[in-house]
C-alpha cells in the first residue's frame, strides 16, 4: 500500500480535534464526554499503529493494544461512576461536580 | 487499488465521527461511532496490523460501546430532552481548539519532509507476540494489575449501600 | 580481610536497622532506650575500626580513600551505591557517631513516644552517616534530602514553643534550596555525560567534567545557596534560631552539631573541587557573608534574653569561621575549618545540652530566671564554664586551635577578611561571659530548687569536656587525619 | 636536666590546679593549703635549678602541640636572661603570696576553687614566659587573663566582682585580638611562629610592616598591661581578694605587655615609629596613673592606679629601647607592689574590710612590722634614693634622656614629673593610713604570718637595686647577665651625667615626701575635714579616672547594647525574617489567587488543557514554520 505517513497523521489529527471539540463542547454530558475521550484515543491508536507500520516495528502495534486495554479499564471506571454520580445527584452534567474544587 | 480503499475507509471514519459528535441522541451517536470503529478497523488491517484490527472490532466496537449503551439504556438518558444540547456557544471553543490543534499539526507534518519513502511493510503476529511477551512482558503484568484493580474499582463504585 | 566485610555499608545499615527494631520495641519505652544506646555504642565502636585501616589503599578507590565500596545501584541512569572514607569521612563519621550517642544519652527522659523518638535519632543517623560516606551525588542527594524527615518529625512532634511555624520554616528554607542542588546536579550529570559518554553521579568521574564559566558559575551558586541554607551563612539564617529554639534538646544538639557540618562536607568535599574556577570567582561573596556572619550574630547574641536562642546565634557565628576556612581554600586554612566543625560540634553542643539540663530543672530559658548556680550547683556550673570558656576561645580547649589555624591560613590569602573575622571574637567573649555572669555568677533572681547533675548528666558532661581538653590540647591526631585527603582535594 | 626543670616547673602548678579544680572539693582543707603552696615553691625550686644549670640561651622542645601542613606549632620552651630573671621572680613572689593566700583567705569556704585558680595561673604565666612559639605564648598569655577573670570575680555572689572580671576579661581581649592578628601576619611573612626565629628576620621586613606589627604588638600590650587606652580595667579589677590584686594585678600579669615587647624588641625595634609610639604611650599612662592616685580614696585603687603608671615607667623604658632598664624595673616593681599590696591586705584584714583611707589612722603603733614593710614599699614607689625603686626608675629616665630628640626629651620631662607626683601619693597614703590616732585594729590568728611575708619582699625591694647598680657604682649584675640580649646597644652615659640625672630625681621624690608630709602629715586634721565635704571638680576628674569610664560608657557600651538590641529586632526579625515570611506569605496569596482558577468543574480543566495543548502545538508549529 502507497499511502504517505502523513496522510495517515492528518486523518489522526482531525480524529482528534473532533473528540477534543466533542469534549469541550459536550461539557453537560458526561457520556459525550467519554465518548470525546474514545474517539482521541483511537486517533493515538491510528498514529501508533501507522508509526508502526511505517518503520515496520511491532513496537507501536504493541502500544495500541495497550492502550486498549488501558482504555477498557478506564472506560469501565468511568462509566461505574457515571452510575454512581447519576445514582446521588440525578444528573450527569458536569457542571454540578465540582466537589474537586482548589 | 488499496490505497483508494484506505481513503475512502478515512472518508467513512471522519463522516460517521462527526456525525456521532452533532448527533442529538447519544444512542445514534454510539451507533455512528461503531461504524467509525469498524472503519478504523479496516484502516488498521490495511496498515498492516491485523490484530489490531480484530482487537478493535471485538473490544472498541463489541465490548466497549456496547458497555455505553447499558449505561445509557440504565440510567435512561436515551430521551434527547433531558439531555441539554450544546449551542453554538459551546461550540466556539471547541471549534477553535480543534482548529488549532489541527492547524498546527498540519503545519508541522508539511513542514517535515518525508526523509523515508511512503510505504508501509506488515509486521507478523509472530513477531509482534515476541515483542508482547519478551519485551514488554513487565507491562503485560502492569497492564493486567491495573485491569484488576479497574474491575475491583468498578465493583466498588457499583455496590448497593 | 576488610574487603570480606563492607564496613561501610555497615556503618549506614546498622543504625537504620536499630531505628527500626527500636521502632518495633516502641511500646516499652525503657527496652527502646536500651536498644537505641546499644545500637549507638556499637556504631560508635564501629567507627573506630576504620582507624586502624588509614594506611590502607582500597582497590578501585579514588586517590586517598582507605575504604571504598562499589556497586550497581540503578544503572539504567549510572547510579552507583558507592561510599568511601577518607580522613575527613572518618573523622565525620566518628563525629557522628559520638554525637549519636550523647544525643540518646541526653534524651533519657523523653517520656513521650519515646521508642519513636529515638527510632528517628538513629534513622538520622544512619541519613547523616550515608551522606559523610557517598561518593555518588545521587546517593549523597538521597541522604541529604532523608536527613530532612526524622529532623522535621523531630521538632515537629517534640518540639515546644511554635513548633510547626519553625518545622514549615525549615522545611522550606532547606527544601528551596536542595531543589536547587538537585537541578545543578542533573545538570552536570548530563553534561558529562554528553562530553565523555557514559553517564554517572560519580564524584570522581564528575571532577573531569569541563564546565563553561558562566554555567558552573550558576551551578556553583545552586550549591553553595543550598548549603548556604544548611550552614547557615547570612542572611539566609532566619529559620536557624526558630528551629533549635523550638527543637528538644537531642534534636538541637543533632541539627547544630551534624546537619550544619554536613553543608561544611558538602562544600569541601562536592563544590570546591566541582567547580574550581567559580568557587574563586564567588570566594570575595563568602568572605564578606562570613565575616559578616562572625560579627553579626555575635552581636545580636548579646541581645538575647533566651539562652538558647543565644545558643543558636553563637552557633552561627561559629560556623562563620568554618566558612571563612573553607573560602580560604588553602591546605591549612581548610585543615583549620575541618577542626572548626569538630570542636563546634563538640562544644556548642555540649553547651545546647547544658541549657536544656537547666530549663529540666527550672522549666525557663531565661536568663534572668537563674543566677549565682555556682554556689547551687557547682559541678554543672564548672562545665558550663568550661564549655563557655572553649566557646570564647580561650587557648588550651579546642576551639581556640581551629580557630588560630583559619586565622592563619586565612592570612595568608585574604588579610582583611581573616583580620576582620577575628575581631569578631571579642564580640564573642561578650556574649559568652555575659551568659556565665547571668548564670553562674551573681545573685540568685528567683528562688529555685535546683538539683545538681545525676551521674548520667555528669558523665555525659564529662565526657564532652574531656574530648574539649584532649582536642585542645592534643589535636594532631585528628589533624593529620585530614592532611592526604586535603592533599588530594586540594591539588584538583 | 634542663628539660626537666622546665617541665617540672610547668607541670606543679598545671597538675595542682587540675587536682583542685576537678577534686578540690573533695580534699581536706590543709592538704589543698599545703598542696597549693607547696607546687608554686616546686615550681620555684625548679627555677633555681634551671637558673644554676642556665649556661646559655637554649630552645628546649618537649612535645608537639599541634601541626597541619606547614603550621607546626611545638610546646617548646626558650631560656634565656630575660625568662630566667621573669621565672625566678614569678616563682618566689608567688610562692609568697600563696603562703599569705593561705591565711588571707582563712574563713572562705570556697577554698578549692581559690587554689586551683592561683595555681592555674602560676602555670599560665610561666608558660607566657617560657613560650618559645607565639601561640604557646598565647596560650599563657589568654590563661593568666581568664585565671584573672575568674579571681576578680571571685566573690561573685556581688554582681559588682563579677562585672569587674568581666570588663578586665573584655578589654584585655582587646588587646589578644591584635596579637592574634600579628601572630597570623608574621606566620604570613616569615613562614613560621617561633619567637628566636622571627627575631632574627625582623630585618627582612620593610619597615612600614614592623611599624604596623609593633603597633600590634602595642596594642596587645596595652590591653594586658592596662595602657592607656585600656587601661579602665584594672582598677576595677581590685573587686578581687587582696593577695589576687599583689599577685596577679600588681606583680605579674599586668606586667606581660612589658615582657611580650621586651621580647620581640629585636624584631620591633627595627622601627623607630613603633618605638615612640611605645614611649609615648608608656609616658602617658605613667602620667595619666600617677594623677588619678593623686585623688583616689579607696587603698587599694590608689594602688591600682600606682601599678597602671609603674607599668607606664616600663613602657618607656622598652620604647627607648631599653629592655634591661625596663626588665630592671619591672623586677624590682613585682617586688615592692606586692610588699605594697600584700601590706594593704595586711591593713584591709585588720581594719574588718574596710578601704577607704580617710576612716584609717594610726596603724603605726598597732601594726608595726606591716608599718615598716609598707614604708619601704611606698619608699621604693616613690623613688627615695638608694632603694630599689630608685635605682630601677632612674635607669629608666637614664635611657629615655640617652635616646634623646625632641619627643624623648619631652617624655623624660614628663617622667620627672610623674615621679614627683607618685612620691607625693605614696607618702600621702603612708600619712593617712598610718600616722594619727585612732589605731585599733581587728587581730585575727593569721595575721602573724601575713606579716611575716611581708619581710622577704620588703628586703628585696629595698636591696632590688643592687641587681643593677649604676656603673659609676660598680656596674650591675642584671646589665652583665643581659648583655648577651640582642637589640640592647644603647649609648652609655658618662658617671658625671648619670649622677646629675639621680641627683635630680632624687631631690624630686624628696620633695614629693615633703610636700605630702606637710599636707597630709601635720595638716590631717584639715585634710580629713575636706573630705567630708563634696570634692572639687578636678578631684572628681582625678577619682574617677579622666571620666574614662563613662565616656565609653557613652561611646561604646550603650551603643553596643542599643545597636544589639536595633539588629536583633528591627534589623534580623523585621527586616531579614519578615522579608521570608513576606515572601511566604506573597506565594500563599498568589496561590489563592490560582486557586481561584480550580473551580472543581470538569469543563473549565478541559479547556484549560486543550488550550494548553494548542498553545504548546502552535509554539511547535510556529517554530517549523
């Protein structure tokens, strides 16, 4: 396949700046905002795996699916407390947690 | 002839992200984000990592989505009006963030000239085991310590009081 | 024979293993004194082995290291467990040791959590005894940041008066300024990496490092801030008085007769011969800070009605010759200020001790709460003389012969400064006769009840003096301990 | 065997001190009295021998003291004339006065710590004696200072003694600094401390530097030997028990700044600078001494007063460069003082401690033998002729008139001067203690010895001058015995000229005696009335010492306690300290501030990041463009 790095990079950056711009603007939901999360990890992913694919070392192959696994561990805790937060305060707008406040 | 495919497939990713960004529900939006995945998928055979590839379809668009579809289904948050819709306000920032951050990326990739020819070579699973578990073996461990604690987490969060 | 059994490392695992087995036996207060006076007899016992090995050559070991030791500690980053000892270490070490021990012995009366509290003692010691022996700056930064924590738990939880206010204090003060030491170290660990290659924290593979002028200029100023910090050399003196006023007396007597000295070591043993070039381009700023020092807080002592904030600011005036000798960077004059951490710490210890033996009885460090104790008490009076007399410098007891010889060897290369200095001392004398007068002499001001030393306190006392008498009258042994390492350092 | 004379006569004293102070308390009373004499008279044995044994100056080394690099510092001893007649004279005056001590100091309890003082003192001063190198000689030289601080301060109980130790502990320090300071810059210059050796270099020096080391040298003198500048000590330093003042403040210590110049003169007298600052500091005190006895009350400050200007009669022999004339001086002086000061304890002891010399009167008939010896000592002070005194102060006058110049001949007039007004005190105190009515007197058992003491050094005094008799008398025995003293060629004077010069000062402390006899001896009864009444300005001026005193009181004592007070206060906590704390609590406001920014709400963070993120890419890219 003759695809340039580069091209595989642009599509990982616009991947995410579009979860970047879903995070931000998505800021009254929670869910949005970790599906935001998800779709810049998976830009990460398409990075690496080009990364990998380019210098044909495994190293990066190696490194998404550590990421996945990482993302599937984070997913789940988040989402456990999505249902705790929701189970306390009937919401998952963000805006009303800010318990972590400086 | 592979390389039509991969844009196109780059086409399908970016069209079904920003659909599942700007949509109203969050069900179609986890709808939209599965074709993207299996669009990536492909993307990631194509690249030459077809493990990868089966891991995404099986873990990102199987498991984990269909982990944010319960959520979303249990706590029934599927009605869009209990849901506040971003407006254009909260969507200046992210635009111009985004832009940003592509903009410069752009930049930066265009101002990089390709030293290597385009090309990519494919890395066997054969190798790619070795590396896992020669290698990488300790993060292997770390990984799997922290998927533990991520269930014992979730777990905890969960339990009834 | 030494070889088989790493003495070194000894020296630094045994305390720490009885900080822990003391720590362990915290529930019965009269087995943790126990142990901890064990413990501290034998390392002091420990310490004297070494002398018999001084005509040694180690092998491996850096010129005029009779003992070395060397292994992989985390060699992804060239960090070494490397300790050594030379005259100077020994006689730090030695210091250390019998300080340890005059510190268990005068904190005998700890009544609260006293298995912690002396579990901390010996922990410190096992920090301060690492950092007199590493050869690796990593190892040597390591120590001298966990010196910090028993200190800090010590005044803390010990201390009396505004103990937390002079814990955060210190806390501060010591911690700016050994980040700053710990950025001048990556510093030059990188760059003699990037010159020779192989990257490392050993001192004597980063004596070689060519430094530009203006860059070991910055890094020796980070050096020398930080252990201007610890010293304490004006005006970055403030937390100085706060923490050995609030301190318990083990604690004072460990952080102005060790933790001061091991900025003195620092300074002779890592910044001098690191950075030759800008320590003689800062060597003026030392002098004028020192002299300063000398007279300054010797007159602001006079001042004092708090004896032992008088103590402390003695303390720091001392010290300023210490500095003063080291600035001089000539063989004598540093051989003087070696001498100079000894017998500070010997004297101006022993006279921290005697003050809190005072405010066991009386509950007061004031000076107007006492007077006329000779008639009272006599055999605490003739040691407060005599430690106060050694204090002033009066020839016979230790503190004069160090200070005669950074007198002279100072001279020789800064005559104003060395002149200076000295007329400070007279500056001394006031304050210290002031503190005999209002103590020993004259009328009684309240009615007390005082109770003469118990064998323990004499015996404590005692033995203080006489290393006072034997240093001043016979200080060639421990002198020519430092002469090959001096010889060494001074030729880099 | 000189060896060990000179360690044995070190050693007795050093080891009876160190007995008393660590287990006097502990020893029966009679055997610390016995002890304690008996190791000054070892001492003294010790330097009789030495003096038989003595064929030539000898360096006599015994053990290192310490050494580092090329700073090597032995105890090593230098015996010549002029340590030998210091040692002799250290051993028998003291072994004396501790004998007397023994009785003086009968109902003191603190017996101990008494003895292991004087005795750590006679040790202390011979080895300022002895010292072969500069800081060996420190070491004496710091010893006697704090054995005196100590015995001014004996009776602490008063803070008055103790505060009187601790000026003359203070302003004697003065002076240690400087010699500290000379002792650095000649190991700088010449590369060694020895006293032989930089003695014999002095020469390689240009002369700017000796002037500056001589004035060192000065000063160092001054603060021990109680010169004017600093000289305020001593008479206060008289708070001490009696037999400490004849001892230490009267016939040894004091004069150890005579001694310390006597001794490098070799070396200073390269300078003709330094010298005349000498002489002119010797003449001034001596004037400045004699003046304030002149209107003292209290018996033994006039004393004190008397011994400050003696010292001043020394000084100005060794700055005309006469050591011999000095040392002869010095010699007979220890002598005829302590008589002096032994017989004012004599007097004080019967009198019930009392000082003042107008409530006494009359002891002539009630103690005749201390009468006797006293007038012989006042005789000696005064200069009458043939007595030692004389003989010792006329050798001195002799010198400075021989040096000639315009300054020395000034400083000669001033000496004459002095000698008249010191014959006119002495007989004045002789008057009122001794002569009228009024004689009872308090006897106690020791008083017999006490007197008896007073016999050997009223003899000595009286006979002091047949250690150096003029040379129109046969020459003296001090003057052959010194000849081998480097730096000591003074031009002779011709018999003619000598005998003018004494028959003048002679007829002066005649007419000193008669003045004071016809004031005081027939006029009394006015006298005594006088002072009742308030004294005149210039009689306060005088008492008081020039107002030494309060003016550095006012010039040095209270600004150095205010500024003590200014630096702790407004300077270290306001300025230093509260600048940290500022500091402190400048970060702590700046991280509220910051605080401010951490609103807990997930989005504001977000943004944050994401700008940062975009913040660091543009940077990257604007770098690439």
């Amino acid at each position: 396949m003759s695809v340039p790095l580069s091209h595989v990079l642009i599509v990982a950056s616009l991947m995410f700046a579009m979860g970047l711009g879903c995070v931000i603007a998505w800021r009254a939901n929670v869910i949005m905002m970790l599906i935001g999360i998800e779709i810049m990890l998976n830009a990460v992913m398409l990075t690496f795996v080009g990364g990998s694919a380019h210098w044909g070392i495994a190293d990066g192959q190696l490194f998404s699916l550590m990421l996945m696994a990482l993302t599937s561990a984070e997913v789940s805790l988040a989402l456990a407390m999505v249902v705790y937060l929701h189970r306390r305060k009937q919401t998952v707008n963000t805006d009303d947690f800010n318990s972590m406040k400086g | 002839m592979e390389a039509t495919l991969f844009y196109i497939l780059a086409a399908v990713l970016l069209i079904g992200i920003l659909l599942a960004i700007t949509a109203r529900q969050a069900v179609r939006s986890i709808v939209y984000l599965v074709t993207s995945f299996f669009a990536l998928a492909l993307m990631f055979y194509l690249l030459g990592a077809p493990l990868i590839a089966a891991f995404e379809v099986i873990i990102y668009a199987g498991a984990i989505m269909v982990l944010f579809l319960f959520v979303i289904m249990m706590l029934e948050l599927e009605s869009p009006e209990k849901l506040a819709k971003p407006n254009f306000k909260n969507w200046l920032p992210a635009l111009l963030l985004a832009g940003a951050v592509v903009g410069a990326l752009v930049v930066l990739l265009a101002s990089r000239v390709q030293a290597v020819p385009p090309g990519f070579t494919e890395i066997p699973v054969r190798q790619f085991a070795f590396a896992l578990f020669k290698q990488y073996g300790v993060a292997v461990e770390v990984v799997s310590m922290q998927l533990l604690f991520a269930l014992v987490g979730a777990l905890y969060l969960g339990r009834r009081r | 024979m030494t070889s088989l059994i790493p003495i070194l490392t000894l020296l630094i695992f045994l305390p720490l293993c009885g900080s822990l087995l003391v720590l362990a036996l915290r529930r019965s207060d009269a087995a943790a004194r126990g142990v901890a006076l064990a413990f501290s007899v034998a390392e002091l016992a420990l310490c004297l082995w070494p002398l018999a090995l001084t005509g040694e050559k180690a092998t491996g070991a850096p010129a005029g290291f009779f003992l070395y030791q060397d292994s992989a500690w985390i060699e992804r980053f060239g960090i070494r467990f490397t300790l050594g000892m030379d005259g100077i270490s020994l006689v730090m070490t030695l210091l250390t040791a019998f300080i340890t021990l005059i510190a268990v012995l005068s904190a005998w009366q700890v009544k609260e959590r006293a298995g912690l509290f002396f579990s901390l003692l010996l922990a410190l010691q096992a920090a301060v005894q690492g950092l007199f022996l590493s050869l690796d700056l990593f190892l040597f930064y390591l120590f001298w940041e966990a010196m910090l924590i028993p200190m800090l738990l010590l005044i803390g939880v010990w201390g009396n008066g505004r103990p937390v206010y002079s814990t955060i204090k210190f806390f501060l003060y010591t911690f700016v300024g050994s980040l700053l030491m710990l950025v001048a170290i990556i510093a030059l660990y990188l760059m003699h990496g990037a010159q020779s290659g192989s990257y490392t924290f050993g001192l004597p593979a980063l004596v070689h490092t060519t430094i530009p002028y203006d860059l070991g200029l910055w890094m020796f100023a980070a050096f020398l801030l930080s252990f201007a910090i610890k010293f304490p050399l004006f005006p970055l003196h403030t937390w100085q008085p706060d923490a050995y006023c609030d301190a318990p007396v083990a604690g004072t007597l460990m952080l102005g007769s060790l933790l001061s000295k091991t900025a003195a070591y620092g300074l002779i043993r890592i910044a001098f011969p690191l950075f030759p070039e800008a320590a003689r381009a800062l060597t003026p700023l030392i002098y004028v800070v020192a002299v300063l020092g000398i007279g300054y807080f010797a007159w602001i002592a006079f001042a004092q009605r708090d004896m032992k904030r008088m103590l402390a600011y003695s303390s720091v005036s001392h010290m300023g010759f210490v500095a003063l000798g080291i600035a001089a960077w000539s063989p004598v004059a540093v051989s003087g200020a070696l001498l100079q951490m000894v017998n500070h710490a010997v004297t101006t210890g022993a006279l921290f001790i005697a003050v809190g033996m005072l405010e066991e009885r009386a509950a007061n460090r004031d000076l107007s709460g006492y007077g006329g104790t000779w008639g009272k008490i006599p055999v605490f009076s003739f040691f407060f003389l005599v430690f106060n007399m050694a204090s002033a410098g009066v020839p016979g007891l230790n503190n004069f012969v160090s200070e005669l010889i950074i007198l002279v060897g100072t001279f020789r290369v800064a005559p104003l400064a060395a002149a200076l200095a000295f007329l400070g001392t007279i500056l001394t004398l006031v304050y210290t006769v002031r503190l005999v007068q209002e103590v020993v002499f004259g009328k009684e001001k309240a009615p007390l009840e005082l109770k003469d030393l118990s064998l323990r306190e004499a015996g404590v006392l005692g033995v203080m003096a006489l290393v006072v008498v034997a240093l001043g009258v016979h200080p060639g042994p421990v002198l020519e301990l430092f002469r090959t390492p001096l010889e060494v350092l001074l030729k880099q | 065997m000189l060896p060990t004379y000179l360690t044995l006569m070190l050693l007795f004293p050093l080891l009876g001190g160190l007995t008393f102070a660590v287990a006097g308390r502990m020893l029966p009373r009679t055997l610390v009295e016995v002890l304690a004499c008996a190791t000054v008279w070892g001492s003294f044995v010790c330097a009789a021998l030495a003096a038989a044994a003595y064929t030539g100056p000898q360096v006599v080394t015994l053990a290192d003291w310490f050494a580092t690099f090329d700073l090597a510092i032995p105890i090593s001893l230098y015996l010549d004339p002029l340590s030998l007649a210091m040692t002799v004279m250290i051993g028998f005056v003291c072994g004396l006065i501790h004998i007397y001590s023994v009785f003086y100091m009968r109902e003191d309890e603190d017996y101990a710590r008494y003895f292991a003082l004087l005795n750590l003192f006679v040790f202390a001063m011979l080895t300022l004696v002895l010292g072969e190198t500069l800081p060996l000689l420190y070491l004496g030289w710091e010893g006697v200072g704090f054995c005196s601080y100590l015995l001014i301060g004996f009776w602490y109980s008063d803070p008055a003694n103790a505060d009187a130790g601790r000026k003359a502990f203070i302003a004697t320090r003065i002076g240690d600094v400087a010699l500290m300071i000379a002792l650095a810059w000649l190991f700088q210059l010449f590369g060694t401390l020895s006293i032989t050796k930089v003695n014999g270099m002095g020469f390689l020096m240009p002369v700017s530097v000796i002037t500056m080391l001589g004035i060192l040298f000065l000063i160092a003198a001054m603060g021990k030997s109680a010169q004017v500048p600093l000289m305020v000590w001593l008479p206060d330093a008289m708070a001490g028990p009696t037999p400490v003042s004849a001892m230490i403040h009267a016939a040894t210590m004091v004069t150890a700044g005579v001694y310390l110049l006597a001794r490098l003169l070799p070396l200073i007298g390269g300078s003709e600078i330094a010298l005349a600052a000498i002489a002119i500091t010797g003449g001034v005190t001596a004037f400045y001494g004699a003046t304030c006895a002149l209107a003292q009350r209290d018996l033994k400050r006039v004393l004190a007063y008397s011994t400050i200007s003696q010292i001043g009669y020394m000084m100005l022999g060794v700055g005309a460069g006469a050591v011999t004339a000095a040392t002869f001086h010095l010699l007979v002086h220890a002598f005829f003082k302590a008589l002096l000061f032994l017989g004012a304890g004599c007097v004080i002891a019967a009198m019930h401690h009392e000082q003042d010399i107008y409530k006494m009167g009359g002891l002539r008939r009630s103690l005749p033998l201390t009468f006797w010896s006293f007038l012989v000592g006042a005789a000696c002070l005064a200069g009458i002729p043939l007595t030692g005194g004389f003989f010792s102060k006329d050798s001195i006058l002799l010198a400075v008139w021989l040096k000639g110049g315009v300054l020395y001949q000034t400083l000669y007039l001033l000496g004459l001067i002095t000698a008249l007004i010191t014959a006119y005190y002495s007989f004045r105190l002789v008057f009122l203690v001794f002569a009228g009515e009024n004689g009872h007197v308090h006897r106690s058992s020791g008083l017999t010895v006490m007197q008896v003491v007073l016999i050997p050094l009223a003899i000595l005094g009286l006979f002091g001058g047949l250690l150096d008799l003029p040379a129109y008398l046969g020459g003296g025995y001090l003057s052959g015995f010194f000849a081998s003293l480097p730096a000591d060629d003074l031009p002779s004077a011709s018999h003619e000229q000598e005998i003018g010069l004494q028959t003048v000062a002679g007829a002066l402390a005649l007419v000193g005696l008669l003045t004071a006899y016809l004031r005081y001896g027939k006029g009394r009864a006015e006298r005594m009335r006088e002072a009742q009444a308030q004294p005149s300005s210039l009689i306060s001026f005088l008492a008081q010492g020039w107002y030494f005193d309060r003016l550095y009181d006012l010039v040095l004592i209270r600004p150095y306690h205010a500024l003590a007070r200014f630096l702790w206060q407004r300077v270290d906590e306001a300025v230093i300290d509260a600048s940290v704390d500022g500091l402190g609590s400048g970060v702590g406001g700046a991280g509220r501030l910051f605080g401010r920014w951490s609103t807990g709400k997930v989005a504001v963070y977000l943004i944050s990041f994401a700008a940062g993120a975009a913040l660091i890419l543009g940077y990257l890219a604007w770098l690439a463009l």
